[in-house]
C-alpha cells in the first residue's frame, strides 16, 4: 500500500509493525489526510495474522507538534461536525492489538492525544507532551480532557489544560502519563525493544489483557472485573493456553501459534 503522510514497515522486527508519521516540515501536524491513512495502516497491520505489536514513531524533532491549524482556520461548527475528524480516532482506539508509541520532540495537542491512545509511551528526554488548544480559543478535542485526567488526576490535567504548558518527558513519566524516558539516541530502539517482548506473549492472551486494562478507564469497577473474568475464562478456549501451562509445567519456552 501507497502513503503520502506516514510510512509503514511491516516486520522492522519479528511480528512487530512500525508506522512513521512523515510530514517533517510540519513538524508532523495531523492533518485529515494523514489521520486518513493512519487508520488505514492501522487497520491493516491489526488484521495480519503476522503483527501481535504495533510501535508508532515521528522523527527526533517531533512525533507530531499537534493538529493541522491550517485545515480548521475559518471552519464553523457545521463544517466541523461534517468533517467528523473525530470518527478516525475511534477507529484508532478500537484496534485490538497492543501499540506503543515512541516519541521525540514535540508531542502537543492532537500529538500528545495520539500518543495516549496508544497502550505505552517510551519517551525520549526531549520530549515535551501538553494541551495548548486554549491558546489558539478551543480546547482539545481528541479525547484530552478525559484520557489526561485519567492519567495525571484532576488538577495537573487542569493546569495544563487551562494554560496550556508543555511538560517535559520526566515531569509526564512522574506525573504518570508514560511508560519510560530513555535518551534521544535510544528512544525507537527502546520502543521496538519493549514490543518484541510484548509480541513474544500469547498474541490472544495480549489483546485480551489490552481490552481488559482499558476497561478500567472506561467503565465502573464491577463492570471492568466482570470483562477481565469474562477475558480470563475465554482464554482457555485457547491452543496457547493449554501450550504456555504445558510448557511451564514442562520447563521449556512455549511456541504460541494465535490461536
């Protein structure tokens, strides 16, 4: 498949899929042919049977310094809903498969929203993560008012919210919004690292457990047990359920085959 805005290599590593945004002039700005092709790799690495992991990258300046002001400039609230931008990111947050993002640089607005959608974030000690919608009169769109809250708590997601501040990749990895903070020379090699021993799991085992972990942010307590036991159970309905406690019991590494 053909892009214009992103890159995509299947198996950089084994059973791992990497998409590159790749507008460097732009810093990576999302515009909507972009987020476009974006669901469009994603779709496609989710459903081959050969990717259990999915790392998305920019470049050492910028994974993506925010949404592309450009295209909303002028555009009222009809024009708005009837672009329904925002119907690419619920594609986005639906893929199944576990995906970490690997930033540098600039991840601001619609970039700090599309590194939270992903499941981890591997950070490079120049990264700088914020929400300065209220700058420019809007606020963020993108799922920032809830998923920030939801990582940092109420008053530091206020603040930054409010005022618009960058943090740097330090303050967020304290603050609790990623994974790790690695430096700049190292921060893909550390991201394609932690997805080979992501897709070294039972690939079923680890959506499941994606689904079952998100639960915890989108439903009450009684509601996520329920779906994490539901998950568990379902799980041994499966070949490598069977295969990874056969090969626990027999002290030897299991061979998983998806299913």
């Amino acid at each position: 498949m053909s892009y214009t805005y992103i890159e995509v290599t299947k198996q950089i590593k084994p059973y791992i899929g990497l998409i590159r945004l790749n507008r460097p002039k732009e810093l990576n700005a999302l515009c909507l042919g972009l987020m476009d092709e974006l669901v469009l790799a994603f779709r496609d690495l989710d459903s081959d049977s050969e990717i259990r992991c999915i790392v998305i990258t920019g470049n050492e300046r910028a994974f993506a310094a925010g949404a592309d002001i450009k295209e909303m400039a002028g555009k009222t609230s009809t024009d708005m809903l009837q672009v329904d931008q925002f119907s690419k990111w619920e594609a986005i947050k639906n893929v199944k498969k576990p995906i970490i993002a690997a930033v540098s640089g600039f991840a601001l607005g619609g970039g700090c929203e599309l590194t939270m959608l992903c499941d981890m974030i591997v950070a490079s000690e120049s990264a700088q993560f914020g929400q300065p919608e209220i700058k420019i009169g809007v606020i963020p769109g993108a799922g920032g008012t809830q998923r920030l809250t939801r990582a940092i708590g109420k008053a530091r997601a206020m603040e930054l919210v409010l005022t618009g501040r960058f943090i740097s990749a330090q303050e967020a990895y304290d603050a609790g919004l990623i994974t790790r903070v690695v430096p700049v020379e190292l921060y893909l090699e550390e991201a394609l690292s932690l997805a080979q021993k992501v897709a070294a799991m039972a690939p079923i085992a680890a959506q499941l457990a994606k689904e079952s972990v998100n639960a915890a942010f989108n439903s009450h307590l009684d509601e996520g047990l329920r779906l994490e036991r539901k998950n568990f159970y379902l799980l041994f309905a499966t070949e490598d359920q069977t295969e990874g406690m056969e090969a626990f019991v027999e002290k030897r590494p299991p061979l998983w085959k998806g299913r």
